[in-house]
C-alpha cells in the first residue's frame, strides 16, 4: 500500500474508533472497532482482495479459545498471500507486533483428507501479546490471476460472531464495468456512495454497530435473517452458465464401475444401490468449490480416485446413472433470498444435487448423504434448465396438518393392543412414523395417498409401551415425528432476540381412546389444560364415556416464522404442549 492510502486508513480508523462502545459492545467477549472488507478488479483481469481489522478482546475466553488466531485459506496456484500488519496494542499502550514465527503456512484441515486439494494453504496468524481490553490490527491482502475466474463476486455478511462497531464494503472496477450489487437485510443507517478515481469506480458501504450473530437454535435456514451485501460484475445467468460448463462432464466407466451399473436390480432399486454407492463408498471431501475456481475433475479421476467434493460426487452419480439408462439430470440449488437476476455469484449455489424422473415420478438425491429429499427452503434448478424463466421468488412455507386417532387397549399385565390411523398433507417416507416409543412397538403401513393427504395405520400388538413403578402403570404417548417434533424444539428460555423459523405452521391433533381392565383408573392427565393466544392454541383434554378415556391433545400455531415480538406467546403454547407429565398417561391399581 502506498504512504497516502495508509495514512487515509488511519485516519478512518482513528475516527471509528473515538466514539464510546454500546453496551452490547463492552458485554461481548470481543468486538471488531473496524472492519474493511475491498475487493478490485484490476484493468488486466487480475483481482485482489484486501482485509483489514482492528479487533478488541474484552475477556479471557476471547484470546484463550476463540481469536488468538487467524486462518487465511488460499489457492497458491492462483493466488500470493501478502500480510502487511499484525500487531496487538496492549492495555497499557504498548504496541507488540507478531514475529516471524507468528506466520505459519499449512495444509488446510479440511482438505487433509483430500489428495487433490493438498495443493490448497492455509497461513495461521498467531496474535501475541493478548489481553483483556489488547486490541489486534490485522492487514492483509490477497491477489489473485486473471485465469481464476472470468469475474469477481461475492456474498459479504455484515454481521459477524462479534458486534461491529464499523464495517466498511469497497468495490473498486475499472471504468465502464458494471457492478450489479443488492442489500439483504439492509441495516439501519447504512450508507451506500459511488465515486471515480483514477480508471476505477469505487463503490463504497458503511454500517454501524451492528450485533453479533446470534447463537440462538431455530434461526432462519441459511442464515437468511442476517444482512448481507452481494455484488457481481456479471448477471446471474452468466454465472449459471459458467458452472453449467463446469459441472456438464461424461464419464467412461472401467470394469468397476461396469459392474456396479450391471446390477440385476430395477427402477427405483437400481437408482438407490448406485447412490448409495457412491454416498458410502466415495470419499467427501469438504473443500469449497471456489478455492479452486469452481473447476471440477472429471468424473473418471473421482473414481478412481475415490474421493470427492459435493459437486464433483453429484457430476459422477449423475453419469452413473445415465450410463445405467435413467433420465437423470444434476441439480445446483441456492436460498432464493440470495438469488437475483441482475447479481450473478457461483457460489450462490450451495447445494448440487441430481434429480431422477422415472415413472412419472421426480426424485431428488444428495451424493453426500442418505436423504432423499431436497430439504428446507433451497430452489432446485437443474442446469439443462433456462434459469432466466425459474421463478426465484421466497415460497410460502406449508401448513402442516397432521393427525393421529387411536384405539388402544391395556391389559391387566401392562400389554397394549390397537391401532392407529395417521393423515398429513406432507410425509417423508425415509424418515420415522412415530416418536416417544420404540419402533419395535409398533407397525405400519401406508394406506393411501392422495394429492393432498397421505394415510398411515400402525397396530400395537401385545407391545411393551407400559412400565410398571410402584404399583402405577406409566405409559408415554407417542407422537407424529413430522409433526412440531420435527423441528427439534428443547429448552426455551424466556426471552429471545431472533425470531424462530418453524418447517411450517402447525395444526397437529390426536385422540387417544383407552380400555382400561376392572379395577384400573386413569389418574392423569386431568380435566383439561388449555392456553389460546394471538400465536395459536394447545388443549389437551380428558373425557370419560361408555367405560372408555379419551383424550386430545391438540396444538396450532398459525405462523411458520416467529417473530420476535411473538416469542413470549410461542413459549406459552409449547410450554404446555412439551410437559411430560402432560405428554403421558398414568394408570392406578384399585
């Protein structure tokens, strides 16, 4: 950097950090003063990236486990790392700056166990002289071959796991280059300012105090809730295209891979044994695509190599199948909050899938794990699709009916015979019926399944549901695992500062008749707990009539995403609703 350009970032720093921290800012373990994120495209097609942080540490958990360190992935290939400044200000003022052994180049420890990526490093900055109250400046740059990439893009997070006290985004391309760029979850007080200098354009953004992401469970899928800023110099149908070249590969199979295709297995038997090859059987190597230029091997070396990354296995079960004659086409999916037309990022996509149709049936299927199902809120686009006409709009998020009558009888031995019969509107079938009891309880059978339902029956025989304890018969009611159970809820603690994302609203209900034998009661559940409020409802009930107990649970919640706002209203409901002395039945001797 030159004298003039170092000067100016001081006097930017110097400015940023003379106001007093917020509250959140001194509670926090660390907080970043100021944070300079500057990409250029250079006028030869080059690029570089250069970082810049004046972090403080404000307790001992902060420089003991959390950010002693700084990891800077890289491609040598392509890219020179350069680091112009690490140096920590102690709280008594004095200034230490890291030594030479401070800087130590290594092999990434995601790519460890991926031969063809050992070429990727990985420099480990050691921070010295920490702290509480030390505050670390850290500079460096990254520049990065023409060849790389035929663009320069990128999703930058505004918020990170500490608060911001300033953030500051520059963009600099050469004059007449468009720069696309959006704001996602744009901050309050954020401003946005485009000027010329020299040959470049520099578009610049600054944001303030901004809080640190939150570690609260249910978020929003992929982080979605969070601001962000993306830009590209390229639309999103240039940046499709370009993976689509990348990700369209054949494959010549050997004798191996012959055998495997020459399985006496049909249809849908056939699709699982070849994916579920290549799932268990292929290495995954966890490497992101862009350290590498989204450049994939072909499917020959994955192979043999036996080992890949997500993308690279997707490309080689997607010709696998072909080979094997299936109409078979491979899948990149993206959060359609960071899909816009006008912004074109590669690595919007996350997600490379491969979709199947035969039968008149579309599957999807993951190379790395054993679902198959395209989960949560991503959009699947396959890439012989015209992505100019997909729709990128968010979808709705469904509400989810579920419904579970049974008819159940107990024996004086504790035994319990009956059956159960189940409706939703929405049913994975490689996942659980039931929960809250054992699976060899029960069996079932799909009965039906229309367009907007699917029905189960499930019998108990003779099954082992009831434990005996001091003279009381106690027996857990099992529950839909699709249903609210679905999404994991545990403790939740009386306040909130994110909102909750639910797979869906809720309306889940459930009757339980019991027949009890001579001389047995039913002493709990009693009566009837119900709560309503502007989230919902939960009412669980108990009746007695012709020598039977029923009793209904039943639990709405009318809103897939929670706002904050509403939290208190949510944990009332499912405060209720989770009580285990409310989730099971028991039974007294006479």
């Amino acid at each position: 950097m030159n004298s003039r350009y170092f000067l100016g970032l001081l006097l930017i720093v110097f400015a940023s950090c003379s106001s007093p921290l917020t509250q959140e800012q001194k509670n926090a373990d660390a907080v970043y003063l100021k944070q300079i994120k500057e990409y250029t495209l250079n006028l030869d097609g080059s690029s570089s990236y250069h970082y810049y942080h004046k972090f403080r540490f404000n307790s001992y958990l902060s420089f003991n486990r959390f950010f002693g360190e700084t990891f800077v992935a890289y491609n040598p290939e392509y890219q020179t790392l350069r680091v112009n400044k690490s140096e920590t200000k102690m709280a008594d003022g004095k200034k230490v700056k890291s030594p030479e052994n401070a800087f130590n180049e290594v092999l990434p420890s995601f790519a460890a166990d991926a031969p063809d990526y050992n070429n990727l490093r990985e420099m480990v900055i050691t921070h010295v002289g920490l702290e509480r109250e030390a505050v670390v400046e850290l500079d460096y740059e990254i520049q990065t071959k023409a060849s790389f990439t035929p663009f320069i893009s990128d999703k930058v997070n505004l918020c990170e796991s500490s608060p911001v006290k300033e953030v500051e985004v520059i963009v600099r391309v050469p004059k007449g280059v468009k720069l696309n760029y959006n704001l996602i979850n744009k901050p309050a007080g954020l401003t946005c300012k485009k000027s010329t200098k020299g040959e470049y354009d520099v578009y610049s953004w600054k944001a303030y105090n901004l809080s640190a992401m939150s570690h609260e469970p249910l978020q929003s899928e992929g982080f979605t809730a969070y601001p962000a800023l993306q830009f590209s110099t390229v639309d999103l149908l240039t940046a499709f295209n370009y993976l689509k070249g990348n990700l369209t590969k054949g494959f010549t199979a050997d004798e191996s891979a012959k055998n495997l295709l020459a399985s006496k297995e049909k249809g849908w038997e056939k699709v699982e044994l070849i994916k579920n090859y290549v799932v268990s059987n292929i290495n995954t190597y966890v490497v992101l695509p862009q350290l590498a230029g989204y450049r994939f091997r072909s499917s020959e070396k994955v192979w043999q190599s036996n080992g890949g990354i997500e993308a690279e296995k997707a490309i080689l079960l997607t010709a696998l199948l072909k080979n094997a004659g299936f109409n078979t086409q491979m899948v990149i999916a993206g959060y359609p909050h960071f899909l816009n037309k006008e912004v074109g990022r590669p690595n919007s996509f996350d997600k490379f899938w491969v979709k199947v149709e035969l039968d008149g049936e579309t599957r999807f299927f993951s190379a790395v794990e054993e679902h198959s199902k395209i989960p949560g809120q991503r959009i699947p686009i396959a890439i012989v699709d015209d992505i100019s006409k997909v729709n990128l709009e968010i979808s709705q998020k469904p509400n989810l009916k579920l419904n579970f009558n049974s008819d159940l009888k107990i024996s004086a031995e504790g035994k319990v015979d009956g059956t159960a019969f189940i409706k939703m509107n929405s049913f994975d079938d490689s996942k659980d019926l039931l929960r809250g009891i054992s699976s060899s309880d029960y069996t079932s059978t799909k009965t039906s399944c229309t367009k907007d339902s699917i029905f189960y029956s499930a019998s108990f025989t003779n099954s082992n549901l009831v434990k005996k304890i001091d003279g009381y018969y106690i027996m857990n009611l099992p529950y839909i695992a699709q249903g609210i159970a679905a999404n994991g809820i545990e403790e939740l603690p009386l306040a909130r500062i994110t909102s909750i994302e639910l797979l869906g609203s809720i309306n889940e209900s459930y009757t339980f008749v019991f027949t009890l034998p001579n001389g047995y009661s039913l002493i709990s559940p009693i009566n009837e707990t119900k709560v309503e409020n502007s989230l919902g409802m939960c009412d669980i009930t108990r009746t007695e009539k012709n020598g039977k107990i029923m009793i209904t649970r039943k639990l709405i919640v009318n809103k897939a995403i929670i706002p904050v706002e509403s939290y208190s209203d949510f944990r009332q409901l499912m405060t209720i609703w989770a009580d285990k002395n409310l989730n099971k039945v028991i039974i007294k001797v006479e």
